[in-house]
C-alpha cells in the first residue's frame, strides 16, 4: 500500500496533488482553444438540441459537483437543478422526454444515484453519467456516459474527482446551452483560456500553499464554518463536508446570506468562519463575514492576493485569480489540504475514516 502512495504520507494528499494531471486528462481532446472551440466528441452534434430542463442527481460530494454544475447550467440560460438522489423518489420534479437527467457518481456504483437514474430511464428522460468508472453500472444503465478520466481514487474523501466532475460539468453545461442556441457562449474564449490554464493554476497553488499553517493555527476548534455566494456556495458545503469526515470535528457549510438566518447564533471566538470568493458578490460575503468576526470569530478568507477580504480578515489563503467559473474550484483545493492537515494533527485515520465507506452500495 505504501508503494502506491508514493511520496506521499496517505492517498488522499497523494490525490489532491495529483489534480494537475486529473484535469490535463479530463481536458485531452475536448478543449480546442486556439479555434476557440468545445470539442466534446462525447456527444453527437445536436445531442441535446432538443432539452426543455436539466435535472442533476447525485449524493454527498458528488452532489456539490451536482450543485456546481447546475449553477453553471443556470447562468448558461438552461433550466437546471441539483437534486439529492436519496431525496429522488420523493422529491423529482416532473419528468418528460425533454428532460435530461445527469447523474454524477465518481464510482458509478452509489445505490441512491442508481435508484435515482433509474427512476429517471423509466420516465423516460434522457440520462447521462458523468463518472470516472469505464464499465460501472452508471455507465451501462445511462443513455450516454461522460468519463471524467481522474484515475483511481483510493481515499474514501473524494478530491481529485470533484475537481474533474465540475470541470466536466462546466464544459457539459457549455456544450448543453450551445445545442439549444445553436451557437457557442460569448464568452467561450476565456473559458477555454482558463480551462486550459487550470492544471498548472493548481500546481502553482500546492506548491505554495499556507493551508498546513492555518490548520495548525485552528485545529482546536469547537466548531469550524464554511461560506460562499454562488458557485462559492457548493464549495462551502464541499469544504465542511470534506473537513467533518477526515478530522470528525464539527463543520457546517452556509450560503454567505444565511449566517443572519439563524447560523450566527452560534457564532463565537471558537468557531472559525472560512470564507470563500469566487467574484460573485464578493462584497456581500465580505460584510456577511465581518458580522462573524464582530462575534469574535475569526475569519479565513480564501481569495486572490490584494483582494479586500485579505485586509479584513484574520487570515487569508491564496487562490490564483480566475473567473467566478473556477475560482470556486482553486478555492476548494485550499480547503481540501486545510482538512488534510487539520486530520493529521488530530491523528485521523485520514484514508479510511470510521463508519465511511468508498462507495455507498446500500440505499
Ligand atoms: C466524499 O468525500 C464521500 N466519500 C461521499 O460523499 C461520496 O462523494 C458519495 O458517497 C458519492 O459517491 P459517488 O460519487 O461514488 O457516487
């Protein structure tokens, strides 16, 4: 086992640093900068030419791609929305055959997304997998399958696959808005330019990353809050759900705006807000933020170096500057080496967390 992690203490921070290369082949041949270009030749031309609504299901960090992916549908002009796919039978909205559904499963294997597209085949909606498992019963039950080429992913916290599942998203999403129409997004070129930019915009992060010291700075904690507008939201509930199931300290994620709808009240200098801007209404976070450290909380703003959160804020951690799109995505690798580190103080078994299991094949 210690072969395969290389140089690396646990597979998970072996993962998160493989993320680079995860990307560079989730991209290969379906990114054509220089003619500005989608290339997703995943999918006939005119696939989805057709799709009234876009329904996205999925469970637990896949879910927070789901979430990523649907906003991303939205401000493309596409009805989309993420759903719980344990939540699926009793919840789905109305399914016809104008409706597509995605179903996100980095195994492919998880019963509930099994459930869920499965009710969504019998429907008779359109589905697609999008999946890092060539050969999963996702893949085989789904119309179309969009593999998200990430490599084996051992440690039971997803990282890698997020990452390459929202980028995927991103460019499925592109791909979904362009058929409907008829034309490509106006603003594909930077898109594609940061798209392709994004592999080494990881790299230059992990390499410089402050995370270890801000864990150390914070691990002992009661309570450990995560914040985000938009885009940002969904890495919120990323890095809180990444951070309770390594270190089994208490960590919730919030929309920025609904800390003064109830979170606040439990608020205190032992609860570390980490706040993450995308560029969406980074203004409205900020102030949403300093009503937290008002209550004594220290704040950790995860930002471009000379955003304003950096002078307000207690601590900041570095994310290269990108558009909102992506920002989210560099920000969520600070907040996976966060827990990375958070969990190793406190001597988690950080690849094998107690009660957790890699795929979650019973409903
Ligand atoms: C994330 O760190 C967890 N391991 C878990 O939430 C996981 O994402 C979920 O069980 C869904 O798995 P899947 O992507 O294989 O369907």
């Amino acid at each position: 086992e210690q072969a395969g992690k290389g140089e690396f203490d646990h597979f998970m921070l072996k993962e998160i640093h493989e993320q680079p290369t995860a990307l560079t082949q989730a991209l290969e041949g379906r990114i054509d900068p220089e003619h500005g270009r989608i290339a997703l030749a995943d999918f006939e031309p005119g696939t989805f030419t057709d799709i009234e609504s876009v329904q996205l299901i999925a469970c637990g960090t896949s879910y927070h791609a789901a979430l990523y992916g649907s906003l991303v549908l939205n401000q493309a002009g596409v009805h989309a929305t993420a759903l719980l796919a344990n939540e699926y039978s009793v919840s789905s909205p109305p399914i016809d055959d104008d409706t597509l559904v995605i179903a996100v499963t980095q195994s492919g294997e998880t019963a509930d997304t099994l459930n869920a597209l499965r009710q969504a085949n019998a429907e008779g909606a359109t589905t697609v997998t999008v999946t890092n498992v060539v050969g999963s019963t996702a893949a085989r039950e789904a119309d179309e399958a969009l593999f998200i080429r990430a490599g084996p992913e051992i440690g039971v916290a997803a990282t890698k696959t997020f990452s390459s599942q929202a980028v995927m998203l991103t460019l499925l999403g592109q791909r979904i808005a362009a058929d409907l129409r008829g034309e490509p997004p106006a603003d594909l070129e930077t898109l594609l330019a940061e798209l392709a930019a994004m592999p080494d915009a990881i790299a230059g992060l992990l390499e410089d990353s402050d995370a270890d010291a801000i864990a150390d700075r914070y691990a002992n904690s009661q309570s450990y809050f995560f914040i985000g507008r938009g885009l940002g939201f969904s890495v919120a509930l990323e890095g809180a759900l990444k951070f309770k199931e390594i270190t089994y300290e208490h960590a919730e994620g919030f929309a920025s705006g609904e800390l003064k709808h109830g979170p606040l009240a439990l608020v205190t200098p032992e609860t570390p807000v980490f706040a993450v801007f995308t560029g969406e209404e980074d203004e409205k976070t900020l102030k949403n933020a300093e009503e937290a450290q008002t209550r004594g909380a220290p704040v950790i703003a995860v930002c471009p170096a000379g955003h304003r959160a950096v002078d307000v804020a207690d601590d900041h951690l570095e994310i290269p500057e990108m558009e909102a799109d992506l920002a989210g995505l560099l920000a969520n690798v600070q907040l996976q080496l966060v827990s990375y580190y958070a969990a190793e103080l406190l001597g988690r078994p950080i690849d094998k967390p107690r009660n957790l299991a890699k795929s979650v094949t019973v409903e």
